[in-house]
C-alpha cells in the first residue's frame, strides 16, 4: 500500500496489481479491508464497506471523511462521474447470535477443513484463476490459495445452507514485522470463502459489500480455519456469511457479505 499523509493520517490508498480479484480490479476484500483500516483496528468495531465499482489498481484513490463519520473511496482519474465513487465505509454492529449465527453449526476441526479443499470448484474451473485470495494460479506467498470446498451441503436449486471449509496458514510474506497479519489480508481471507458457498462456476459473482469484525490477528505459521456460509438468493443478491477460527475452534474474526452475480 502506498499513501501520502495529512493530519497524520494518510489521504490515499494505492492497490497494488498484484492485489486483484478478477483481472483488472482490486479483491473486494483486500480493498475493503484498507478503507475500514481508517476506521477501526484488531478488537475494535465491526465496519461495513459498500464497493460502487471495481476498485482500480495502481493508481491512488482518494480517501475523504464525510461530516457524519463515515469515509468514501474516490477515483480521481475516473472519466466518468458516476465511476468516480469507489466505495464507501462506516461503523456499525456485526452480531452473531444462537438465534442468527454467521456459520450455523460451529466451526469444523482443521483436519476436516483440509480435507474440504479437495471439493474446491475452482481448482477445476475458476471465473477469476488469478484472485489474490481464492486463485488456484497464485503461488504460495504471492495469494492467499484459500481453497474452500463443502463441508455441510445445502438444499434446493440454489443450495441454500451450504457450508464451506478450508485451512489457511499465513504465510511469512504477509507478517507486518509483529508476526500476525494485517487487518486488510484478514479481510481479503473472510472475503472469497463467503462467495464460494454459493456457485461461482456456475454464477460468477462480484462483492458489493462486507461487513467485518476482527477480534484477534492471525498468527503468521499457525493453522487457521475459514469457512463460508450462503444465507440466501435473491434474485442477482447472494447474501453469505464467513468466518476465522483458530486450531482449537474459537472464532477471531466474522463477516456477512452481499454478492452481485455478473449478468449473463
């Protein structure tokens, strides 16, 4: 990330090329999680992040505070006004309930999770083979490679209640010098296992928006479980929900996403 700064704190973000979902725009996850940077940390609150368009890569975007708090992402370069808009970012709650949990069910053991990844769509077939977080054609320390595969079937046509699974241990690229990983990679990992609950083979999907919490870091080396969870479909709406849980199962960070699936 590159950044210029005023009043201490920095004005712009730049996503670098190599932090891309499909090829040509930034991973909606790894993008959101930089803007809510400005707005909460590690155990802070959850934030909610509306992407407009596909975040540009490469070039610097504008970060502005609106008077009520919340933060847009602008492209200055856009040559058209309603390209302009990137994004949006604010504050708010992301409870997770015994009556509205983010994974129903709980989490899975590491070793289930793995063996999960063999039943990953997209080591076969893959809209976006390149995206920093779930691409097969990513090599180890250049993406994420989170390969979520099912873990607790859904039902009817849409498969509503799908449950996803995989393991993630961060690689050393991604330490910030404290031997965990940064608040935007952990979003970029609870972004790609919610999409893959629903059928991105079949039904390619943008992100359209996330909200996050993360309760604890990642340790860089340790295994971790990602899951992802579809909630409902309606219409072009994927609704999804993911999650970040330790070796022993105790949750450290949550997500709940709306997806767009591209017109075909």
């Amino acid at each position: 990330m590159n950044a210029t700064t005023g009043n201490g704190a920095p004005t712009t973000i730049t996503i670098p090329t190599g932090y891309n979902g499909p090829d040509g725009s930034g991973n909606g996850g790894y993008t959101a999680g930089l803007l809510a940077s400005r707005l909460t940390a590690v155990g802070g609150p959850a934030v909610q992040v509306t992407l407009r368009v596909p975040p540009p890569l490469d070039h610097p975007l504008t970060v502005e505070c609106e008077p009520n708090g919340t933060l847009s992402l602008t492209d200055p370069a856009a040559e058209e006004e309603r390209a302009r808009l990137v994004a949006e970012a604010a504050v708010t709650e992301l409870p997770d309930t015994p009556d509205s949990p983010v994974i129903p069910g709980g989490p899975v053991g590491a070793p289930e999770a793995e063996e999960a990844e063999s039943r990953y769509p997209g080591l076969t077939a893959h809209p976006f083979p390149r995206c920093y977080s779930c691409g097969p054609e990513r090599a180890e320390g250049d993406g994420l490679r989170l390969f979520a595969g099912s873990v607790r079937p859904g039902t009817g046509p849409d498969a509503v209640g799908n449950t996803v699974a995989c393991t993630w241990t961060p690689h050393p690229a991604l330490d910030e010098g404290s031997g965990t990983v940064g608040l935007a990679q952990v979003w970029a990992a609870l972004d790609c296992p919610g999409g893959w609950s629903s059928d991105v083979v079949g039904r390619p999907a943008l992100l359209g928006r996330i909200t996050v919490r993360v309760d604890r870091a990642p340790r860089i080396g340790d295994t971790h479980v990602v899951m992802g969870h579809l909630e409902s479909v309606e219409g072009r709406k994927i609704r999804t929900g993911s999650a970040l849980y330790d070796a022993e199962g105790r949750l450290m960070a949550l997500a709940r996403a709306t997806w767009i699936a591209l017109r075909t």
